[in-house]
C-alpha cells in the first residue's frame, strides 16, 4: 500500500462507514473472498471545493491491492448522496460534479455511478429491479455486464458519446443498463444524470413513474491490480 497520509476519517472494515453532510462513505469490500490477497482502506479526507454552481460536497480516497480472480469485483468503494427516495418521474434534476484519478492505469477496474431503482419504496439499497451505471472509465478490460457483448445503442447525453449496454445481474431478477464512454476516461464529470434515465425512458420504455430511486452513488469497482490509490477531490450531487 501506499504510504498513509493524514486523513480525517479512515474506514478498514469490510462494510466500513461513515456518514457526514449528506454524503456517506462505504468500504464495501463485498467481493473480497474471490481474491487470494489483498486489503483495501478509504478516507475521508474532508468537504470539496465547490462546484461550479457554488455546491459543496466531499473529497475522499481508497488504497487498494488484490490478487486473483481477475475476472471478480472484490469491492465496490464509494461516496454516496443521501436523499429521501422519490419516484424517478417526480424527480426534476440530478446534478452532478466529480472529479478523480487513479495512481497508476495498471489495474483491472472501474470508475462509475451506481443506481439502483425499484417499485418498492422501502427495498434493501443493495439491489432493485433495475440498476444504471454511468461508467467513467474501464481500465484494464474489465467489461460491464452485456447479454450480447455489444452494445445495444450509442447516444451523446451532456456532451459525451456512450454505448450503452444491457444485461441482468441477481440471477436474472435485476435489469443492469450501462453506459460507456466512447472515447475513453472522463475525469472531470458535470452533468445532470436525470437525462440518462430520461433516455432510457424514450428509447426502452424505462418506467419512471412507477421507480423508485434508492441510491446515488459514485465509487470504483476493484477487480485486481495495485497498489493503486483512487483519489476522488470533488463529489457533488444532488436530487432535485
């Protein structure tokens, strides 16, 4: 691992938490007995300088390492809004600011928004009836979940290209859209994730009026590769 910086808070438990301003922060390293070594800790390293439309929200990190099973998630950290869950069709806008890197590209992962939806209200926030993923980079060829192994449309939403593909996770019971950025990592992110969802809802029938959403949140998921630090300076979001 990388040598310790001062942090303001430091999560090494496998559902290791913290809650602070409307954010939340999650170790989650759900996937670790696939790897034969490794070990992961996220910081949180204090509020972010606002964003452009003078927001605040928080700065935070992850060092990781893992070996084995290279084709197995072994975690998925990440900061997250906290927000009163709504149906997709009542909610306006879901602004969005992040910046981050990774300290080295030689690792086998994601950078990616996660949300889950459902037509329960009170489902558990570890799955839904559907999930959409905003990928903003895949490093290493790590691949989204795809039925076919292609992508199933392209389409520019908030000044980007994206493939967009379709699979199921959870056996089948959980409908996965992934979007891909076509023409590679984006690290500086500002953009208004509703218009994702508004797409899938015109071009897929999406049923916003009867989702709710349960998550929001922006991590990296961790297959194999490191040391690596996953450095995130700014995460804004917001549900309008």
């Amino acid at each position: 691992m990388p040598p310790p910086r001062d942090h303001i808070v430091t999560l090494e438990k496998k559902w290791g938490y913290h809650a602070i301003d409307g954010y939340e922060l999650n170790n989650n390293t759900w996937g670790l007995e696939s790897a034969t070594s490794g070990s992961q800790r996220t910081h949180y390293d204090g509020p972010s300088p606002p964003g452009a439309s003078g927001a605040q929200g928080i700065s935070w990190s992850t060092d990781w390492e893992w070996q084995g099973g290279e084709h197995n998630v072994k975690s998925y950290v990440y900061g997250a809004r906290q927000f009163q869950r709504r149906l997709l069709s009542e909610i306006q806008a879901l602004p969005t600011e992040a910046e981050w890197h990774y300290s080295t590209w030689d690792v086998r992962a994601n950078v990616a928004y996660d949300i889950f939806t459902d037509p329960d209200k009170d489902h558990a926030n570890s799955s839904g009836e559907f999930e959409v993923m905003i990928w903003l980079a895949k490093l290493g060829g790590v691949w989204p979940i795809s039925e076919s192994k292609a992508p199933i449309a392209h389409v520019e939403i908030c000044g980007h290209q994206w493939e967009v593909h379709f699979g199921y996770n959870h056996g089948g019971a959980m409908k996965v859209y992934s979007f891909l950025p076509v023409n590679g990592p984006i690290q500086h992110f500002n953009a208004d994730v509703k218009q994702f969802f508004n797409f899938l809802s015109h071009q897929f029938q999406f049923p916003q009026h009867n989702q709710y959403m349960l998550v929001y949140q922006l991590g990296t998921e961790a297959f194999t590769g490191g040391p690596a630090q996953f450095v995130v300076p700014k995460f804004i979001a917001d549900v309008i």
